[in-house]
C-alpha cells in the first residue's frame, strides 16, 4: 500500500496498531508474549529491579503452555527481540522505559499511577495488574493505534487531526505594512546571506515607502541605458 500495486493505487497515510514492564514472574511471562501475536518482529522488554525476578520471568516463559501463545510466532519473537533490564531502581525504570518509547508499557508496581509523573514517552500506559495489556488490544475500549519504534517521543495515538492537512494563507492589504515589512525581510534575510530575499523585501520597501537601496537605483539606471 506504500507504493502501490498493478492493482492498488499507492495510498498518502498508512495508520494501524503497532510493549511493557511488570512484575510478577507468570503474569509479566503471559503478557509479554502476548503481544507476540501482532508480529514476528513485535520488540518487547521486561524492566526490573529485581534480577530474582528476572530469572524467574525467563524460566516461566520457558514453561509455558504452547495453547498459551501462538508458539511459532512468540519462540521467535522472544528469541529475536525479547529484553529483560535489570535496573537498581524504580527512577531507572521510568528512566528506561523512556528511552525505550514503546507503545503500550503494563506497570506493576506498588504505585503504579506513578509513572503518569515519572513518565513522558509511551502511546499507552496499563496501570496495575488487573490492567493488563491484550485489554487495551481487545476490550477495554481506548484508542490502541499506537506509536511504534519510539515515535512516542514525537507523538501520540491515532486522532482525526493525523487526516487532516494543515495550510495557511497570507495577505496584505495595507501599502505601508507592506513596505515596513520590505524593510524588516531585506534585513533578517541579509543577516543569513539570502540576498534574493533581501532583494525582494527591498523592492517592496521602495514601492511602498520610497526607500530605495542603491542598488535598486543602479539597476534602473542600467536598464534604462538599454
């Protein structure tokens, strides 16, 4: 749809949906791979403080039922762009987490509205372990066309404003704003060497004003000898 097929004409915007940190061995094990079933490439990372916990995480998902999870799909994307960060404490979690931008982040945490502060970067928060991630995917009724591959740093959820253009139009209907502008365009515009734009502020400033720059009256006495 990028760039067209025989049959499909190429298309100007592409949207659709696009993954975490908690804190229980099972349910952080579950979760992750569930969103394995978006993609074989779905990046994921469990961040932690504790490296307990971390083990235990990695053993669990080696355990885990293949009626689970779609076990193709999550055998490689765990092993191909499953993390697991082991952290000293909850500031580099948030801190992390950041860096990372992904779109949907579970926290389990003793204060998980926490992160609404500590937090900048993410398409969607999950707060708590009664919020896990597939609701947001499935149920629980939020906009889940999210930012991947760190573009929550730029930006946020699909909205109406993402079809909409935005352009503008200029005019000036006074002789003498014209003019004073001429005077402000030829200045700045000298100041970074555009001298075509200074040119054209110039000429404004001597239609409008009867401020002519020498090299205005040079070029008329030029052209007259013509």
């Amino acid at each position: 749809m990028a760039v067209g097929t025989e049959t499909i004409p190429k298309v100007d915007f592409i949207t659709g949906p696009g993954n975490l940190f908690v804190a229980e061995a099972l349910t952080v094990a579950t979760d992750l791979l569930s969103q394995a079933e978006h993609g074989y490439d779905s990046p994921c990372v469990f961040i932690t403080t504790s490296e307990t916990l971390a083990h235990e995480t990695i053993a669990t998902i080696d355990k885990l039922p293949p009626n689970l999870v779609t076990s193709p799909i999550a055998g490689s994307f765990w092993k191909n762009f499953g993390e697991i960060a082991v952290v000293e404490n909850v500031d580099q979690v948030y801190a992390l987490a950041d860096e990372y931008a992904h779109e949907h982040f579970q926290i389990l945490t003793k204060k998980p509205r926490e992160a609404l502060e500590k937090m900048q970067h993410y398409g969607a928060l999950f707060l708590g372990e009664k919020t896990c991630v597939p609701y947001g995917d499935k149920v629980i009724g939020i906009n889940n066309i999210l930012p991947t591959r760190k573009a929550a740093r730029d930006t946020g959820g699909l909205r109406v404003g993402k079809f909409l253009r935005t352009v503008t139009c200029q005019q000036i209907t006074s002789t003498e704003a014209s003019g004073k502008l001429g005077l402000l365009c030829g200045r700045a515009a000298r100041t970074e060497n555009f001298k075509g734009h200074a040119c054209s502020g110039d000429l404004c400033a001597a239609k409008y004003l009867n401020d002519e720059h020498v090299w205005i009256k040079q070029a008329q006495a030029s052209s007259s000898n013509l």
